[in-house]
C-alpha cells in the first residue's frame, strides 16, 4: 500500500468470530482453528488459544486516531481480528502495514485482503520493513504480540524498533491477559512501558475475551 488507497473486506460481519451477530459460523470455526493450529506452531510467539474477540478489538482501535493518521502498524496481526477492526476506522490516505511472521495466518490475511500490504516479518526488523514501504515513521502502532511469553532480551530489542518508529505524539496500543499479569516477563514488560512513555493507561479488563484481556495505550 501507498497510502493512497485502502482495501475493505469483502466479508460480512457475520463471518467473523465475536461479532454480535456471529453466531457459532463455520468462518468462526475456521478462525480459531486457524488461531488455535498457530499456537500449536509457535506457542512462544502466538500467546492464546484463540483469536481476540469483537469487543476487545473494537476497544482497541476506538483509543485511537486512526482515521487521521498518516501511518499505522499492526504487530502480530495473526487471523486479522484486529486487522479488519482497523481497515473499518483509517482514513482514505492512511497507510496501514501490518506485520505477522507466521506463514499460515499471513496466507490467510494475503486472501482476505488482497490490497492490502502484508509483511512476513517479526517485529524486531519494524524500523527495517517500515523503510522498504517509504514509511520510516508511524502515528499509530496496535501490538498483538505475547509480551508475557518473551525473554527480556526479546522485549527490548522490539520495544527499541518502537520507540525509533514511532512519531512524536504518537500512540502505542495493545493488550495483555489478566492471567499473564503476575508472570515476570509481563511485569518486566510494564515496568519497561513506564520507563519509556509518560502516559501509560490502563483499560478495566475486558471479560467477554477469551482470555479476559486489558488494553494498555501509552503516549
């Protein structure tokens, strides 16, 4: 993507997981199965058993500006439960660039989203894929990404690639699992978010998500 243009989905509301009208649908099944076979992947770099739901995705992007921003990123966009909560909500001219490094959910989000720019890519190499798209800064960065299941090292080496990426002013939003909370990795992780933001919020948990979930928002 330019930033000219942005694809919509071709999918009813009805077809995704969470939705109010969904239902138990076959593209409900179909998603967490797609979701839950990442994890047995890649346990390390999926973090849950299950897609995000409706209401924590549209918690998310209703904290941010996207609709006037230049340039959003999407990390860890996995079968796209955010992804298409995003598309809905940026603007004609925004350029939106998400990132997921696992090859079965990049082949599913590459056929749903056919305009859209899919990166195959961790979120360590952000400031690397956001150069090749002549994107070097963004306004807004959504996190789906298993904090809680990283080493320290992991943490900072991606944490560093958001900070050097992300404008002045901008946000960086995302969400963890209440029962993750007390692990040392998440606590290292939100001890790492008041260091290097000085405005962390934290939502009230979120209970219709499988895990109950919170939502950070730093700027």
């Amino acid at each position: 993507m330019n930033g000219s243009t942005h694809p919509t989905s071709s999918y009813p509301v009805s077809a995704y997981p969470g939705s109010a009208s969904s239902g138990f649908t076959l593209a409900a099944v179909r998603d967490h199965w797609q979701f839950f076979a990442g994890f047995l992947r890649r346990p390390w770099t999926v973090g849950a058993v299950a897609p995000s739901s409706h209401r924590l995705a549209r918690a998310i992007v209703r904290r941010l500006p996207l609709r006037r921003a230049g340039t959003v990123v999407e990390l860890g966009a996995g079968t796209g439960a955010i992804t298409r909560q995003i598309l809905a909500r940026v603007g004609p001219h925004t350029a939106f660039i998400p990132l997921e490094l696992d090859a079965h959910h990049v082949a599913l989000l590459r056929q749903r989203h056919p305009g859209l720019q899919i990166q195959r890519a961790s979120a360590e190499h952000l400031g690397a894929v956001l150069a090749r798209c002549g994107r070097p800064k963004a306004d807004c960065i959504v996190s789906g990404l298993p904090w809680g299941n990283m080493s320290r090292q992991a943490q900072q080496r991606i944490m560093r690639e958001i900070l050097a990426t992300l404008r002045p002013g901008g946000r960086f939003c995302g969400f963890g699992y209440v029962h993750a909370s007390w692990y040392p990795s998440s606590r290292a992780f939100r001890e790492m978010l008041e260091r290097n933001f000085p405005r962390v919020a934290i939502s009230p948990i979120i209970w219709r998500n499988l895990p109950p979930a919170f939502i950070y928002t730093c700027r």
